[in-house]
C-alpha cells in the first residue's frame, strides 16, 4: 500500500515538474496559495518522501515485488 501511495505522489510531482518546465505552471502553488504556503509545502515535502521511498523499488528482488501485488 505504502508503495503505491509513494509512486503516486512521485507522478504527483512529475506532471508538476512536467507544467513547470513546459508551461511555467506550478499547479500544487496554484492549487494550494503559492509556493511558500504551508499547504504547497507539505505537498512538495511528501513528493520528496515519496521519491526516496521509490528508491527503494530499485533495490528490491523482482520476486518480492510480485509477491507483494498478489
């Protein structure tokens, strides 16, 4: 579950990075008042949670993986 809910996030923060460099729109600072609001800011800080976490996946045996979506 703790997965899932990483790799989310991790696309969360992607298709935010995405608006950022092709159409210089932040949406989570649009969404959430800014970048420096408290709101954008727990949203940027579990991206950044998620994306360590998604480390984790590249270090994990194919088998365990499996096991874990059945």
């Amino acid at each position: 579950m703790l997965d899932r809910i990483a790799l989310i996030l991790t696309i969360v923060g992607a298709l935010n990075w995405g608006g950022i460099g092709l159409f210089r729109f932040d949406t989570v600072a649009w969404l959430f008042g800014g970048q420096d609001a408290l709101l954008s800011r727990v949203v940027y800080s579990l991206v950044a949670l998620a994306g360590v976490w998604c480390i984790s996946l590249l270090f994990r045996s194919r088998e365990l993986l499996e096991d874990r979506v059945d």
